[in-house]
C-alpha cells in the first residue's frame, strides 16, 4: 500500500513538472517579449480565494502598462484564450487583490479606463484591469493574483463592485464602439432609462436617414457614422425608446435634437456641432427619462450672446435626466434647465436632473442655470469661465458635490437680473481654485437626492484628471 501511495506521489510530482514545462513553452511560442512572468503555488485552505486545490498564479507588476486612465495592461501568454467580440464573457479568470476579489470581471475597457474600482477584462491573452481604490497597482504596494479554470466569472464579488459608475438596479448600461457607462443619476429613478435596447439596429450617415430612424415609438438602437451636417436650425424629432449612439468620429452639426413629450432616450458618443436654434438637444414638454453621456457641445464665442442656442435645454415638467461624462465648452450660454420664471409653475415638482463627471471650459456662464427643479451636480470640472457658472432660481435646489471650479469669476449664484432665488446644498464640498466669489442670498439647505451615490463620487482633488481623461466623445478608433 506504502509503494502505491508513493507511486501516485511521484506521478503527481512529474504530472505537475510536465504541466509547467507545457505551459512556460506555450509562453516562449506566444513570442511574448513583456519582462511580465507566471508563478504558480497551491492554496489548499485560503478562504479568501474561495478556492480548493486552485493554482495562483501572481501578476508580476514589472511588466505592467498604463492603459489609460484607471486601466493598465499586460500581455501575458495565458493559458487559455479570454473574452473576444464573439465571446464576450467566457472567460474564467478571477482577479484578486491581496487575496480578495475583484470585479466586475469582462468589463468594458473604457469602463476600466474611466471608473477602474477593480473592474478588468481577460481580452484574448491580455490582462486589463484597475486598482480597487484607483490606485497605480505598480506603486500601491499591493499583491495581485489570478486563478483559471471553473465556469465563467460574474464578477459580483469582492473589492471594487461598487465603484464608480454602477447602481443598484444594474440597468441602462449604454456601449458603443469604445465607450460604455453604467447609468447613476436621476435617470435611473421612477423607473429607469434604456433607450433601444432590445430594437432594432441601423447605422445612419445623412439627415434623412436620421430623420427617419428616429421617428415611431418602437426600440431602436441608431449608430450614427460621419459627419451629418445640418443648416444650422434643421429640426430632428426623436420619439420615444431610442439610442442614438455615435461610432468614433461621429458629429452632427447644424441640427437641434428635438425630444417633446417623449421618453426613455439615450444619446452617447455624438460630438454636437453649431446649432442655431433652441439647443442642440432639446427637452420639453413633460419628456422624461433621458441619459445623454459621453458628447461633445461647442459653438464659438465669436457671434454674440443671442446667435447659437444652448447646448442643452430642459424645459417644461421634463423629468430624470442624467448627463454624464461630456463636454461643453467654447460658447456663451451652455445649459438651461427650465426656460423662464413666470408662466412656467407647471415646472414646480419637476426638472430633475443629475450632472455628473462633465467638463465645462471657455464658457461665459450656465453650467447649468436653472428655475424651479431639484438639480444633483458632482464630480464636474468647471474651467476658466467668464461669467457665473451655476446658476440657481426660484426656490429651485441644486446640490453640489465634490465639484472642482479654477479660474471661475463667479461659481455658484442665487442672485440673477432681480429673479427669485433658489438654494444650494453642499458648497464646502468643492474646490475654488483662482476663483472669484460665490454670491449666494438665500442660507444654505441640506437638500440631497434621493438615490445613493457615495459610491460614484471621486475626491474633488481628483476631478480635473479623472474628467479630462474620461469625459467627451471618442473621435478616432
């Protein structure tokens, strides 16, 4: 029996010698030049891996490169193949971070890149993830390793399922070509916000097409490929249950977005060029459950105050909105939340809206202004704007947090050509870098949303690097 027992011992030893032989020669054949290497040991009884007799494997950091943003890669000769545009979540790969798992796993790499908290992707042979606190993981001091085998990880588990960018209905993730954002905001209250999905898709490259695209009420998703050029105020009615996502490069110029009395719309990756009239997206009329993310707003300063419309209106008892991660900048009047004071009561109880993660820059004021609503702002980079740039009125409440303002002559005010004031909540939170004085009249409130997303907010330290990193459409594949 003692023979037999050490027979079986010394099988297992040369199986294991044979199994590394293998697989460091499958290293060596992959030609994989990366100074990155595999180590292997046994964990028999480590609870924290939530494993039995799984081989670990340790990331060796040396090899590890910035990927952008939160991200870093490194191409390791894996094993086995991960996730790939046809497969997207085969792979088995789990991550762990001194010995506690990260997720989630087969992320999007630009949702690594903006939100990290522990995200990655198995890609191929490639290895894409991010510190669980966004940390560089070469200098952090931590230990990173990863097991294979088993059925395909979910990544619900363990450090960084929270981080920035998640909710807690999981629902309304937008993806594009290169970009993809998990909904937050009020966009996903009272129901929630998911465009097409489940539609049909087209691709579209004229005005016409995108006229037609976007007509009728049944789920469609719209790629928007090229530059769709407009006179300046051609109208664009967009009905109900769509995404209009632009591909890389995307823009729409001379052409206002009209969504009247409609809902659940998303609008992602289009860089929005010289409207004339009204805005280059428009809600009105009782519209509700809009996200647009990722964009890019411009007209010039050049005109005078009255010639381009806004970037954005939302007018009229529109409702839950979110806009994430765009641009806005190189103009006059930027973004206008309810479009007048007397007449307009219907707004009262209405108008909520959540701006986070934006950048505005080179703008002479309204960033936004707004009459009436409940307004959520955090996380956004205000920059070297002439006028002032948040505006509230008529016993609206707009609450800041962890908002970043340099070179802002005046960054909040409650007082406004003679019109009612409204409140502000959270002002200590921000950072007023060479700014000049908030004028704020009415006392401070404790008005906050009613969602979490202490999760979501960055340090408004960070803010200018994680927005200009993250923020605007992607131009180029």
């Amino acid at each position: 029996m003692k023979r037999q027992t050490k027979f079986y011992n010394k099988m297992a030893v040369i199986s294991m010698v044979f199994s590394a032989i293998i697989f460091f020669g499958s290293c060596k054949k992959n030609g994989n030049t990366s100074p990155a290497t595999l180590s292997g040991t046994t964990l028999s009884d480590s609870t924290s891996y939530a494993t039995t007799a799984t081989t670990v494997y340790n990331v060796n950091l040396s090899g590890l490169r910035s990927d952008g943003g939160y991200a870093y890669h490194i191409n390791y000769p894996l094993s086995q193949n991960g996730d790939s545009n046809t497969s997207p979540s085969v792979s088995t790969l789990r991550l762990f971070e001194n010995g506690v798992e990260l997720g989630p796993a087969h992320s999007v790499h630009q949702d690594i890149r903006d939100y990290g908290k522990g995200r990655f992707s198995h890609w191929g042979t490639t290895l894409y993830f991010s510190a669980s606190d966004n940390t560089n993981p070469t200098t952090n001091g931590r230990k990173y390793t990863f097991t294979m085998g088993g059925t395909p990880t979910t990544g619900t588990t363990g450090t960084g399922t929270t981080g920035t960018g998640t909710t807690t209905t999981g629902s309304g993730t937008a993806t594009t070509t290169g970009v993809s954002s998990a909904l937050m905001g009020y966009a996903m209250v009272n129901g929630t916000t998911t465009g097409g999905a489940g539609g049909q898709t087209v691709t579209v490259s004229t005005l016409a097409d995108l006229k037609t695209a976007v007509a009728g009420t049944t789920p469609k998703i719209i790629y928007v490929s090229g530059h769709i050029l407009g006179s300046g105020d051609v109208p664009v009615y967009v009905s109900s249950n769509k995404s209009i996502i632009g591909k890389p490069g995307a823009i729409i110029e001379g052409v206002s977005l009209y969504i009247f009395t409609m809902n659940n719309i998303i609008i992602q990756n289009i860089t929005f060029r010289n409207y004339v009239t009204d805005a280059a997206i428009m809600l009105k009329f009782a519209t509700t459950h809009v996200w647009v993310d990722h964009c890019d707003f411009a007209t010039d300063r050049n005109h005078g105050w009255a010639y381009w419309g806004k970037d954005m209106s939302i007018t009229r008892a529109s409702d839950y909105v979110t806009v994430s991660w765009s641009r806005f900048h190189d103009t006059n009047l930027s973004f206008l939340i309810s479009g007048g004071i007397a007449g307009n009561e219907e707004d009262i109880g209405h108008l909520h809206v959540t701006l986070h993660h934006n950048f505005w820059y080179n703008v002479s004021e309204r960033e936004p202004d707004m009459n009436y609503g409940s307004v959520h702002v955090f996380n956004d980079y205000h920059l070297n704007n002439g006028g002032y740039s948040l505006g509230a009125r008529a016993a609206g409440n707009v609450r800041t947090d962890n908002e970043y303002f340099s070179g802002c002559a005046k960054p909040l005010t409650t007082n406004l050509a003679g019109d009612p004031p409204g409140y502000f909540s959270g002002v200590t939170t921000n950072i007023y870098s060479n700014c000049g004085a908030n004028d704020i009249t009415t006392p401070i409130s404790s008005w906050v949303p009613g969602y979490s997303y202490s999760a979501v907010l960055d340090a408004a330290a960070n803010v200018p690097s994680v927005v200009q990193k993250g923020s605007g459409a992607i131009l180029t594949n």
